[in-house]
C-alpha cells in the first residue's frame, strides 16, 4: 500500500487554453496560491489479480462523476505502461472538499496520485524517487493545474518550468464562498476548448504573460492592494472567454456575483478588501489577511445563502 496526500491550489494567473500537444501544455503561464487545507488522498495497492486498474472512493468520500473517474484511471494505467510495471492496482482516493465543483479537485486528485504511483513505481523497480520537479510534470499531463500542487505557498507554471515564488504579502487565508458544490454543467477540459472559439482568445497570452509579470512584482514587494487589482482583471479576462466563446457558456451565479460586489464594495469604501478571484466554477475564493480573517468571515457569512470553507496557504 502506497499513500500520498496533496493540497489544492487556486491560481490568480489562470491556465486556460491549451496548446494542441496532447500534453496539457498551457498557451499561457499561471501563477497559484497552494491550499494546504483543501486534501486529497490517494492509497494505492497492488493486486493480485491481471484485470483494469480500478478506482474506489476512499470511505465518507463522495464518488467522482464517471467521466472524471474514467480519466484517473486511464492516466495511472498510462503511467503504469510508461514505467514497465506489471499487474493490477485498486487507487482508492477522496477529497476533503467537494469535488468536480470548480475548487481545484483535479489538481489535488493528479498530484496525489502521481506522488503515490512515483513511490509505487520506485519502490517496486527499486529506483530512486523522482524529484518533485519531475513529479510535477509528469503531473501535469494528467491535469495541468496538478503542477502547481507540488509547490507553496505560491507556485508558478512557466513552459517547462514550475515552482516557487517568493512573496514578501503576509500570511494570507483563502475564504471559499460555496454557491454550488454541485457537478459542473462544462467541465474544464471542455472549456478549455470552448475559449479558443472566443474573439478575445488571440490577445489572451500575451494578456496574461504581462499580467505574471507585474502580480510576480507585486508579491515580491508585498503590495497587497496591486496584487487584488491584477487578479479582479484576471478573473472578468478569464470569464470573459466563457462568455464569448463560439457556444457560449457561464460559471458565475446570481450568488456569485453578489459575493463579487461585496468585494468590490470594500476596496471602494474602505480602500482595502479582498483579493477576489474565481475558477472554472460559480464558488468565489476571498484570499485576505490571516489576521483579519474573522471579520471578513463574519462579513462573507452575512449574506444570503453564501457558505464559507477556509484554507491555509
């Protein structure tokens, strides 16, 4: 039995859009808190049978839509094939935060697993653990978002290249206001598709490499307020390509944008809010201060219909 367990990460530079590699190799880079609260958990075990590898949600864990089970698998089996290891594995895995619901779960599913097939695969050929740097690649073929997960607090996505990035911003929480944890209608590999049909797709690389360049400088000075303005640009940009894409379709939910206008609402009578931003989802990360966390909480919880999940970077 091999087990490993990976965070999520929410990204304020987002991957989205893919190059035609078959790789899941970003048109543009990304850059991404970790959330080291937000867990998935992956036990792999050798069997002793010669049938498929299986997938089996760890107990009190909510199973995985078919399609997103189907491609867990078939990513491990590929591994599997890649190191020339024999036999069948039952992967159990389960989150501790909804699934498939635009909260990142992919990532944290592939790292996990690719972490605990790499211990797997290690230990049976009896050869050395690849590096976290390689694990993170490999990762990413499976999900391009995983990559990010191998690095924290903050992780940067660049070509062939991932990891760290300094940051002098103080310790920050992430509050997750939950509008639907339901199964997403399009999923992100379809999305990924969809945006390149929109009008806006042709500037969107460069778009966002300017924006990596100036949030890096932000965090590298600690300047709160300049990173919450490159990541509400980012956040509209990215939405922006759903919405005009050649089928259009939306994430944000009349909740969500509710949430989206409290935040605005700070800056603009107090001067100082959250760092807003939003995944291939309805669900709106409110990434503050940890020393203020409970007052934006208690804010956050005061409207309607809103739930709120938190997490440590």
């Amino acid at each position: 039995m091999w087990k490993a367990i990976a965070p999520s990460n929410i990204a304020l530079i987002k991957y989205m859009g893919k190059q035609s590699d078959g790789q899941n190799q970003a048109v543009n880079p990304s850059l991404s808190m970790t959330l080291a609260d937000f867990r998935t958990t992956v036990e792999l075990e050798q069997t002793s049978d010669n049938g498929p590898d299986r997938w089996a949600p760890l107990p009190d864990s909510a199973p995985l839509r078919e399609e997103s089970t189907k491609r867990f698998v078939e990513f491990f089996t590929r591994l599997k094939t890649e190191q020339e290891v024999k036999g069948s594995f039952l992967i159990h895995s389960g989150n501790n935060f909804p699934s498939d619901a635009g909260l990142a779960s992919s990532a944290s599913s592939f790292a996990a697993l690719t972490m605990a097939a790499s211990q797997a695969f290690a230990a049976i050929k009896k050869t050395p653990l690849p590096s976290l740097e390689t694990q993170a690649m490999i990762s990413r073929t499976g999900s391009g978002s995983s990559c990010r997960s191998f690095f924290s607090p903050w992780c940067a996505w660049e070509g062939t290249q991932i990891g760290t990035v300094p940051s002098k911003l103080p310790p920050l929480i992430d509050l997750v206001a939950v509008i639907d944890t339901g199964f997403k209608k399009v999923s992100s590999s379809e999305a990924h598709k969809r945006v390149q049909t929109s009008p806006l797709f042709e500037g969107r690389p460069a778009r966002a490499a300017q924006r990596m360049a100036d949030l890096k400088a932000a965090l590298n000075t600690g300047n709160y307020q300049r990173t919450a303005e490159i990541s509400w640009s980012e956040l509209w940009d990215m939405h922006s390509l759903f919405h005009t894409s050649a089928i259009p379709f939306f994430y944000l939910a009349p909740l969500s944008m509710s949430v989206l206008r409290w935040s605005e609402e700070c800056w603009e009578k107090r001067g100082h809010g959250p760092i807003a931003t939003v995944d291939a989802g309805p669900n709106v990360h409110l990434l503050v201060p940890e020393a203020e966390k409970a007052k934006f909480r208690s804010e956050l919880e005061a409207i309607p219909g809103v739930t709120v999940l938190e997490s440590r970077a």
